[in-house]
C-alpha cells in the first residue's frame, strides 16, 4: 500500500468526513469518463453522504487551463499525460499523487457498414474527431491518421468537436458519417455503431493519469476520495464502463 493511502486511511479514521461540513470537493475529469465517474460518486456518496462532490467535465486541456487559471479543483483526472505535466509544471499537482487510472482504446463509430482499416474513411464526406488543441481523443486521431499517412487527405473534411462525446453526438444525430471516439464511449452510442477499431500500434496508449491538486492534497476528503478511485469497487465500475484496468506508463 502505498504511503499516501496509508495517510489516507489514517486521516479518515480519525477524522470521520461527516465531520468536516466543509465545502464540497471539486473534480475536474475529463469528459470521456462522465458516466463511470457519475456512477462512481453516487456509489462512494452511499457510503459517505455528508461528502458533498461537484464534478467538472470537458476536455481535459479546457480543465488543465481553468485550474490554472485558479478554477477550484482537488482532482484531476487527464485523458492523456500531457495535460498532467501540464499542471505539474505549473506547480499545481502535488507530484507524488499522480498515477494511472484507467486505461482506454480508440475506435471509429458510425452508421455505415464495417471498415477494414483507416483508409476506408476516404470516401466519407465528414468526419467528426474532438479538437486536438484540447482533446486527447483528437490528438490520439490525427496520430493514427497520420502513421495511417491518410491526414492531408481527410483534414478539410474533419468537424472539430469541442471534445469526444459532442463527436459522438455528431454521429448519433447523423450530422457526420463517422467520428472518433474512445470504446467507452462507443458503448454509450444510440445509433451509431463500432465499425472499426483503430490499430493501437498507430497511437500511443490511451492512459487516464489522476493526481491531487495541492489543495485537494491538504483536504482529508480529497485524500479519501482519491483512495477510493483506486479500490477495487472503484475498479470493477470503470471496467463495467468499458475501462481498462490501471496500468503503469
């Protein structure tokens, strides 16, 4: 067991969290886990329901950016490692909290049949992927597209989306003929449907980092909640929603 859940288990046995009628812990999580982590906070809120939460979710750059610009946030959980380090060379994250999560893969959803492989996207007239200046699920597409050497060609036909489930959106209202989007949120679609996984030698790892904010590190809330995303309750919810599990860069 690692130092800080030991401080964690400490703190929470002798300061029990009803105790503390303070204010509520503030999460900002990236918006490709909305749903595990909504589920995730009624659960954890069953046990302790003198915990208020307040979850954040966008982008994980558009969370990286209000943190730094003094958003309040005791949590953060990135979509990707750049974001992260982001904050950490800010001097934001408390460094030794950072760890892996969760863990994701990149699929293409649609209506059409099933492709074979990314350059099947050629003929389609739109594509939607989330922003890559923002959105790691976008950053994670243009790479795969550009190993594919299919980018230039499928650019001007791209519909930037402010992050993964507007793209998913896109699909499912029929606005675009594919987008890419994380399998978790594949999962969640209503029309749309996986008509390709993406190779995974053509992106990096899809890894979800979390870590305390330097506020969040001090508050004995924080330090609970963050040992509970770590439990094995918190795991078998994220791998009921499509997770991988928590692994090591």
């Amino acid at each position: 067991m690692s130092r800080l859940l030991v401080v964690a288990s400490l703190l929470v046995s002798l300061f029990p969290l009803s105790t503390f009628a303070a204010a509520p812990l503030h999460l900002s999580v990236a918006a490709s886990m909305t749903n595990a982590v909504e589920e995730l906070v009624a659960l954890y809120q069953q046990q302790h329901p003198d915990s208020p939460i307040r979850p954040n979710f966008a982008s994980s750059g558009a969370l990286a950016k209000q943190i730094a610009q003094g958003a309040p946030a005791d949590l953060f959980i990135s979509a990707n490692p750049r974001w992260m380090q982001y904050l950490l060379d800010e001097e934001l994250i408390a460094p030794e909290t950072v760890t892996i999560v969760a863990g994701n893969r990149l699929v293409v959803v649609g209506e059409g049949a099933p492709l074979t492989a990314l350059s099947d996207l050629a003929p389609l007239s739109r594509i939607a992927i989330a922003s890559p200046k923002s959105a790691p699920a976008g950053r994670y597409a243009q790479q795969a597209l550009e190993a594919a050497g299919i980018w230039k060609t499928l650019v001007s036909r791209m519909v930037m989306a402010k992050d993964v489930r507007q793209a998913l959106a896109y699909t499912d209202r029929g606005e675009v003929a594919a987008a890419f989007v994380y399998k978790t949120d594949a999962l969640l679609a209503t029309q749309a449907k996986i008509i390709l996984d993406v190779p995974q030698s053509l992106y990096p790892p899809v890894q979800y980092p979390m870590a305390l904010t330097l506020r969040g590190a001090r508050r004995p809330e924080g330090v609970a909640f963050y040992a509970f995303l770590q439990s094995a309750a918190a795991q078998e919810v994220l791998a009921r929603c499509g997770f991988s599990a928590a692994a090591t860069p």
